[in-house]
C-alpha cells in the first residue's frame, strides 16, 4: 500500500521539506512505498525575504526566482494548483481545480498574507516590503524624497504570543533606510522614527520582542541620529493629512509610513475550522515539540503558519523542517514521533547595507546581540546570491 504524502506550500519551507523527505525516505521512495507530492499555486519560487532589498534598488524580481519544478527533487510530483480546503478529519484536500487529494500524511507549510487593510487607512497611506509591489513602490519613495519624516512602525498579531512576520527586518530595515539616504545625500534633511508597540509578545514598552536586543538598540539608533520611540501601536492612519494614530492616542505626522502590516493565513487555512486565533487570523494549533496539527497526528504544521512564539521566518523553517522529516519517518517506521522542536532559529540579520550579525535562539535563551562586521555582511551576501537556493533543495 503506497502512503501519499502531500507537502502544501511552495516556499522555503514546503520545497526544503519535501526534497528532504525524498532523503530520509527515500529506501521507501524508491520501492515505491511513499510518494511525495509538493503543490504550489505558483510555478515561480521567490526568495522572499530579499523583497526587503527591493525596496532599496538592491535586487530585482527576476533574481529573486527560480521555477519550482528546479528546485524538486525528480522523485517529487509537483502538482500546480491552489488548495481550496482543507479536510483534515477526512485526511482530503479539495482543489481550485475542482480535483481532490487524499493524504496518509500532510505537511502545511501556506505560509503567511500581509494584510493592511485590517487597519483603516494603511492600504491606502503606508508602506512595505514584505512582498515585490509593495516594496518597488516603497523604493520609488525612497529613491526620490528629499527631506521630510519617515515615520517606522510595526504591527504584532492579535493573538496572544505570536510574532509579526520576520522579527528582525523592521530593525534591519531602519539601519539600512539610515545608510541608503546617506549614500544618496540626503540623510541630513531627513527625520526617521523607528516605534514599537506597547506589547510585543511578553515585553511592554521595548523597542524590540526580546529583551537583550531591545537594550542595546537606543545607543546604535541615537550614533545614527535614529529617534526611537516605545509605546505607539497603530489604530488607523488618516490618508488625507498624512498622520498615523496609535491606540495609545499619539498622532505622528509622516512622508513615508513604513508600517508592517498585520498578517493573516492563507484562505484556506482561515476556513479550516480549526484554528483558535484571535482575530481570524488563523494560525493552526500547533505541537510546540513535535509540531503536528493538534488533534490530527497525521499532518505537522511548519513556518508562517504556526501559533508558536516564534519566528515566522525561513531561519524557523530550516530548524523545524528536520524535525517534521524524522517525525514523519518515525510514524511511519516505528509508529511514533522520535524528534522535538526546540524553537531554534538562525539568521544573519541586515545591520546596515554591509555589516551583518549572525543570530540564534530558541524557546528558552533570547538572541545575544554581538557587534555587526562586514564578515557577518559578507555571509548574508552569499547566502543571498546562492546559499539560498542550496537550503531550498535540502543540500544545506
């Protein structure tokens, strides 16, 4: 009997998942005991987390991609279309197409949706760049102001304990806004406000979700003539007069709002009916250690899509894609999950336009900020001009 197993998502997590499954399965693969099967809704794969970098004329979008069906395994089936539901009780995926899929084991890896018509007038008056339009229209902003203020803020989910999307960038952003209207000549006649809410996560009043960070970020902000402020969470922004409003009740005038926006989950995973977020923001239940779907031991839940206190960033994926490997094999070997997730992350984080500042952390120890070196810069180059696509085939 063949077990099918169906990888949901094309990103970084879904397409290193389902080519490092292909390895640890692969004595069963090859007799044609399991097959895998990644779908996407996209024949493209983009490298997400540089679209930061287009918003300053740093990459473009046809280096950041590469068709999906390059980076599969051949032993993968790579189905193009768009999963309409999930039926995790029937262990069934029903398809745009009209097609259904049935799985012996699932691995949900949707990913996340920027999303800032949740707050009013932020579609209409701010800016980001968590995905490829929004950041070149952001570049085309900051590529041509002259003076004025570019206000920074950051928006937490709703739900109690889950992070915004890619922790570190509204920091690595602000460094490199900082020297990118240097290099133009223009810093001088600039204001940039970098803000943080009022609660993030466990931490109040901060200026960044863990604590060590948070404490030396005021001396790097204030060598850059940076202004900082603690305490603004975004309730609405007036398009008309340019001026952000917080719910704490500070009006800030801006130019430029760059503003993470709330997130939310994929349509499909919004209307599973299974998760408890707040806000219908629809994160899945998730095992912190094992991290299969509560309740359903056959599918496990990866990256954007979790309501783990942890990252939701492709340094999380790289950690947890193993784990879900060897638990999978496990349940399938010797019918039991042999591996535990420890909330590991790691990155280089984006300290300016050159240095860079190797990171990790986990559930239980915060990231200890160490001095950015161009060393570090020259590790997020190279994993940005080839490293990337070596983690995407499972190689590294």
């Amino acid at each position: 009997m063949v077990k099918n197993v169906i990888v949901v998502g094309g990103g970084i997590g879904g397409t290193m998942t389902a080519n490092s499954l292909v390895a640890k399965l692969y004595p069963e693969v090859s007799r044609d005991k399991v097959r895998i099967t990644l779908i996407s809704n996209s024949p493209w794969h983009y490298y997400k987390p540089a679209f930061m970098y287009v918003a300053f004329g740093a990459f473009y979008k046809n280096e950041l991609r590469r068709p999906q069906a390059s980076l599969l395994r051949p032993e993968i089936n790579f189905v193009l279309d768009e999963v309409e539901g999930f039926e995790f009780s029937a262990s069934r995926l029903r398809m745009s197409s009209g097609k259904t899929y049935d799985y012996d084991y699932l691995v949900v890896s949707t990913g996340c949706i920027p999303s800032p018509e949740r707050i009013a007038g932020l579609q209409e008056a701010g800016d980001h760049f968590y995905q490829h339009d929004p950041a070149m229209q952001l570049y085309r902003k900051l590529a041509t102001i002259e003076k004025g203020r570019i206000f920074i803020g950051v928006t937490f989910p709703k739900t109690p304990n889950v992070p915004h999307q890619c922790g570190i960038a509204p920091m690595e952003t602000t460094l490199m806004l900082d020297e990118f209207l240097r290099q133009r000549g223009v810093r001088n006649q600039i204001e940039i406000v970098y803000t943080y809410p009022t609660v993030s996560q466990l931490l109040r009043n901060c200026l960044f979700l863990q604590k060590d960070t948070s404490e030396v970020l005021p001396a790097i902000f204030e060598s850059k003539d940076i202004k900082y402020q603690r305490g603004f969470t975004l309730a609405r922004v007036d398009p008309e007069k340019q001026v952000a409003i917080s719910e704490e009740g500070q009006e800030e005038p801006f130019d430029i709002l760059m503003q993470t926006p709330p997130i939310r989950a994929v349509d499909a995973v919004l209307n599973s009916g299974v998760s408890q977020a707040s806000n219908n923001e629809g994160w899945l239940p998730t095992n912190r250690q094992s991290l299969q779907l509560e309740g359903f031991d056959n599918v496990f839940v990866m990256g954007d899509t979790v309501d783990l206190p942890i990252s939701k960033a492709g340094g999380s994926c790289h950690s947890q894609s193993p784990v879900i490997c060897n638990n999978m094999a496990g349940l399938m070997r010797i019918g039991k999950t042999v591996a535990e997730y420890d909330g590991k992350v790691q990155a280089v984080a984006q300290m300016g336009m050159e240095a860079g500042m190797p990171l990790w952390y986990d559930y239980d120890v915060d990231v200890k900020p160490t001095p950015p070196t161009k060393i570090g810069g020259l590790m997020r180059k190279g994993f940005n001009r080839g490293v990337y696509w070596s983690v995407a085939r499972g190689l590294v």
